[in-house]
C-alpha cells in the first residue's frame, strides 16, 4: 500500500533544507520504485503567521493520519516575544506528545571525511558512534503542576515537576536495549539517582528490564559525569539512554562533539514505528534564505525515515551512501567547510546527493 508522509518544513532554514531531501524523495520515487506520496503542511511560526497557532488542528489530524513525518525546523527571534502556550517549539512538544512519539533516536556519528571538524582531537573522535535514547514525551518537560505562582509574600515562584513513571521508563528502557543488540551490546543509563527520587527509580527499572536482555551491558553514570565524559573519552559510550531533559543537554553535546550539528538526522519514534524525522539543528535564523545551509542532516533524516518507518533498509543505504560520496568528492556547505574542500550551496549540494543517487 502506498505510504503516506506528511513534510512539515517549518521556520527558518527548514523550508530550504526540506526541500532538497523531497528531491531525493523525488527520486526514490521515480527511479528506485519508492511507493510513497507525500504533502505539505504548515508548522512552527509559520504556522502562528498565518493561523495564529504554531500548530492547527488540521495539520495535527494530517499528522496523526500519515504513515511518517518529516520535519525542517521550528523557531526564531520574531516569535520569542509571544507567550511561551503560542511559540513555535510548542508545535514540536505537541506533536511528540499527541502522537506519543516517547522514543527519540539521536544518533552522533563522526564521518572519517570530516574528522577535522571536531572541536576535539581527531584520536578522540575518530570512528565515533554512539547512540542517544532520549525518553521524549515525558519527564520535566510534561510534568504537572507547572507554571508561575504568586506566594503569599508577593514574590512570584516558577514551578516545574520531574516525573517518571514505571512504564515510562519500561519502553524507553527496551528501546535502548534492543538498539544496542544491533550494536556494541553497551547501554548506559544517566541519570541523577544520588540527588532526585525519580531518578532512583528510573535506575531501578532499568536494572528490571536489563534483565531480559542478558547479552547488553548495562551501567549507569550520573549526568553531571557523563557530560564531562562526552567531552573527554567519547568513544567509552555506545548506546546512551535518558529522560527527556538530560537527554535535550547531552546530546547537543555529543552533536558537536562530531563536528558539525548540520550533519545529524533524528528519529522520534511511538510504540509501532510510526515516527517523526528531523535534523537535530535548529532553524538558524541567522543564515535562512541564503542557500547556505546543510542540507545533508535532513537528507539523512529520510534514510532514517525510510529504514525505521517503512522497513525500506535498502534504499535507507543508498541515501547514506549517496552522502558519504558527496563526501568524498569533498563538496562542503559552509558549516563543514575547510581549506581545500569545495564549498558548495545548500542546493548545490542537493544537486550531488541526485547525482551520487542516480
Ligand atoms: C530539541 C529541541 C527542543 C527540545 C525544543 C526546540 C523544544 O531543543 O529537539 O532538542 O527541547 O526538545
Ligand atoms: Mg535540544
């Protein structure tokens, strides 16, 4: 049955970069037998502009309706002045939580072509690969009560809840376990167990769900350590697992640890594959509209889509491959570029994905 995709660009550099991963779409489409259709929708301040809401019922249904989403990028300056219920990372939160998106994949990979792009020793990076299990539809970011209240004295208190429930903390647990019997067998839990009791549990039920999985490693590290870690032997790590807060820290950390943010896709994934892709970049309001951006983590983005969502690991593997040969035939956006390479536009680079495609 054809598959159906709903592609959100979003704010910022998301329209740009969106568009040269529905080239490649496009081309699976046409050429490699890919039975997908596909249609666009608005969300994030693009959203707000036109319907005053970062997210419409409407394009919320299409959401729930299609097989998969692929999603730009949502945010910028002109919408931080408006309240925090109508800004347009709202749209993101509400889209992982109505469509109980809980298992989020952040994959930091240092490609061996760009290993001088780390801000770390290339002996330190070099072949990195770990795995980021963020838990995404719960924890600090979901937790009732919540909010700003006035104290008797007239002072204002802000307020937020750190909350785990057991069969939270269950799936997302088998999410990682069952990634790392796809790789090094090594999973690592952060957490705050020395300080807050919903960590202690979370550590608990990690060690009860290790169980059915006898062949993976399971340790556990407090996040203050395992930040100080990243940064100082990255390649100890290979699948990282953790709530949803953590999770959002550590793995910008482990993005830059592979030199450029603009190379790294994401799946955000519910209990039966259905999933969200997105790269982990922001909108970078900074350089939209200039053709300048990456557009490989969004291209990257759809391998991921294909391979999780649709089961199609075959031409997941010609996307990767088509990049890592852009990559070798040197072509760099800006963000990745060094003395020697050819700096390249964001189309011009969607231009030589086709190409290694074809
Ligand atoms: C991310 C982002 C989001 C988050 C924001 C935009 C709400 O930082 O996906 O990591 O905090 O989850
Ligand atoms: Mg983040």
């Amino acid at each position: 049955m054809t598959k159906k995709v709903l592609v959100l660009p979003g704010d910022g550099i998301g329209p740009e970069i969106v568009g040269q991963a529905t080239r490649v779409l496009d081309a699976l489409i046409e050429n490699h037998g890919l039975d997908v259709t596909y249609e666009s929708a608005l969300v994030g301040g693009s959203s707000y502009d036109a319907h005053e809401t970062p997210l419409t019922d409407e394009v919320l249904a299409q959401a729930k309706d299609a097989d998969a989403i692929l999603l730009g990028a949502v945010g910028g300056p002109k919408w931080e002045q408006y309240d925090i219920s109508v800004r347009p990372e709202k749209a993101l939160l509400k889209l992982r939580s109505e469509l109980e998106l809980f298992g989020n994949l952040r994959p930091a990979i240092l490609y061996k072509q760009l290993a001088d792009a780390s801000s770390l020793k290339p002996e330190l990076v070099s072949d990195l690969d770990v795995l980021i299990v963020r838990e995404l539809t719960g924890g600090i970011y979901f937790g009732q009560p919540r909010g700003i209240r006035t104290l008797e004295n007239g002072e204002r208190q802000g307020f937020n809840t750190y909350v785990y429930s057991e069969s939270e903390v269950e799936r997302i647990a088998h999410v990682a376990f069952k990634a790392a019997m796809l790789r090094d067998k090594r999973v690592c839990s952060v957490d705050k167990a020395n300080v807050l009791e919903a960590t202690e549990l979370w550590r608990e039920v990690m060690e009860r769900v290790s169980k059915e999985y006898p062949e993976v490693e399971l340790t556990h590290m407090y996040v203050d350590n395992a930040a100080m870690q990243l940064v100082r032997a990255p390649k100890q790590f290979d699948v990282m697992v953790t709530g949803n807060m953590f999770g959002d820290i550590l793995s910008d950390c482990a993005a830059m640890l592979t030199g450029s943010i603009g190379m790294l896709p994401s799946a955000s994934l519910d209990a039966n594959g259905k999933g969200m892709y997105e790269p982990i970049h922001g909108s970078a309001p900074d350089i939209a509209g200039q053709n300048k951006a990456n557009p490989l983590a969004t291209i990257l983005s759809v391998s991921m889509l294909l391979r999780h969502s649709f089961g199609e690991g075959a031409l997941a593997d010609k996307i990767d491959q088509a990049v890592s040969t852009v990559l070798d035939q040197g072509y760099r956006t800006a963000d990745i570029h060094t003395e020697g390479d050819t700096l390249v536009s964001t189309t011009e680079m969607g231009d030589a994905v086709l190409k290694a495609l074809a």
